[in-house]
C-alpha cells in the first residue's frame, strides 16, 4: 500500500504493528521555549516512535541545524532501524511544525513512502490513543538513500531567483518578524526581508495543528501554485518545510528550499533586506 502525504491518527493506529511502518517523534522547540524534547519522547510517545533530533542529525555550521551529508543521515536513520523502503509517519508535539521537516529531509534522501500524521501527537491523545514510555529496543537497519539535492538552493541561487519573475520566495516566519516590528530573537540577525519576497507565515497553512482542507490550501496559495518554481525560507529551514509539505499536498511539484534561511541572510551584510 503507497503510502499518503497525510495519514490519520486512526491510520495508524490501524496499521502500527506493520513491520513496514516505522514512526518517528520529531519534536523541536526553538531555543527560547528551554524544552527538553528527549526527556518528553522518554516520558510519552506513540508506541515504537524513535526520537529524531534535527540538532543532532546536521552539518557541523555556524548555522543552526543545516542539512546533514547523505552518509551522515543514512547512517543516523539506519541506527534508528528505519530503511529506506520502510513507511515512515512522522509527528511532533506541536501538532504540525517540525516533522515536516524531517518529512522533507527523508524524500530528499530516498525514502519516497514517508507521511506527516494529521495534527501530530495531540490529535493521537485527543482520538484516547495510548503512549509508551522509556526508550525503545535498540534495533539497526540499513539505509540507503538516493538524495535530490536540487531541491535545496544556497543564499546566491536566491538572490538571483527574486529578480526573476516566474519565482516567488514564500517566507514562513511571523508578519512582524517579516516586517521588522519584530526583533529576531538570534543575536546579530538584522531585521525584515529579501526584497521581493513574499509572507506566507506557516501558522496561515494550517488550523488546530493540521494543515487545512486541499481545497482551502488551493485558495490561501493562490497565484503561487502556478509559478515555474517556489523557494521557501524562514527562520533556520524549520518552518519552510511546513509550506513545502503544503505546496506537495496541493499537487505542486517544484518547491525548493533555502536551507540557511533567515539565520543566514540575515547575517550576511553582502546581501540585502527589506522592511
């Protein structure tokens, strides 16, 4: 069975004891939040979720959480015993925020059958679903990828895309982040937007942490879905992913990512902002 882009927690609830069907928690909070998200994973998760943790799994950078090496990731999936052939769910505590991200980040390196569970592990609490406690068995696997690295764009190619008509860069961050009301919470990040983009705050895309109805998304992306190509950015590649995962639900098949984000552009005074 192919799995979908989204899958219901009665979805999988059905279908969790398939050898096949592997379950990742991708819990993630911004530094700021002083969250342990391993030590909830150890206090509640979905039965034979493993922790997935985006900090751990990257490229040593001055910037946070970049795209790991396809070594680097394959290995890090196989020490979790999850295969590239396998039907990978994943979900955060948020309901929708960072497990898109490591959605994105397991088709860019192979895994084609890879879901986001449909309003994440709250929507798995409120259907009376159980948790599971402690650690999982250790189990190993092998992962072998075949990443579509043309999908991640660097600040140059962005650069270059926002004179171009027929590409739109939607940024995910909040209105008054996007506008400079709002101070960035990284020190030494300036304040506003690359010129020309345009604000697609991610929180828009969805509603009691789920992405809204297909139709409703259509309507929210509007004249977007018909560009030769959409880059999604935000503050650190995090929430990018959450109108990646949109753009996908919809049909859209020519997204791409800016992987160092606002914590890159930002930083950089060679390139220029917007307020």
């Amino acid at each position: 069975m192919i799995l979908a882009t989204l899958v219901s927690p009665q979805w999988l609830h059905a279908n969790l004891a398939a050898t096949d069907v592997k379950v990742i928690d991708a819990s993630w909070y911004l530094p700021a939040a002083a969250r342990d998200t391993q030590a909830e994973y150890l206090s509640g998760h979905i039965p034979g979720a493993v922790f997935f943790d985006i900090d751990a799994c990257t490229t040593p950078s001055s910037l946070p959480h970049m795209l790991p090496s396809a070594e680097t990731f394959a290995k890090y999936l196989g020490g979790m015993g999850i295969c590239h052939t396998d039907r990978v769910v994943v979900y955060d505590s948020h309901g929708l925020f960072s497990a898109a991200r490591v959605w994105w980040m397991l088709r860019l390196f192979g895994c084609q059958q890879v879901a986001v569970l449909e309003g994440g592990l709250p929507a798995w609490q409120a259907a009376d679903y159980s948790l599971a406690a402690g650690a999982e068995p250790a189990v190993t696997a092998e992962f072998v990828g075949q990443p579509d690295l043309a999908q991640v764009v660097n600040a140059d190619y962005v650069l270059t895309a926002l004179q171009e008509q027929d590409v739109t860069v939607l940024d995910a961050r909040p209105k008054a982040r996007f506008t400079a009301q709002e101070k960035e919470a990284r020190p030494g990040l300036r304040s506003g937007h690359m010129p020309g983009a345009h604000n697609m705050p991610f929180m828009n895309l969805q509603k009691g942490g789920a992405l809204l109805p297909v139709e409703e998304l259509k309507q929210v992306l509007g004249n977007y879905l018909q560009q030769r190509e959409v880059i999604t950015t935000c503050g650190s590649g995090v929430t990018a992913t959450v109108i990646f995962l949109a753009l996908t639900v919809c049909g859209y098949s020519e997204a791409k990512l800016y992987d160092g984000s606002w914590a890159e552009w930002g930083s950089r005074e060679d390139l220029p902002i917007a307020s």
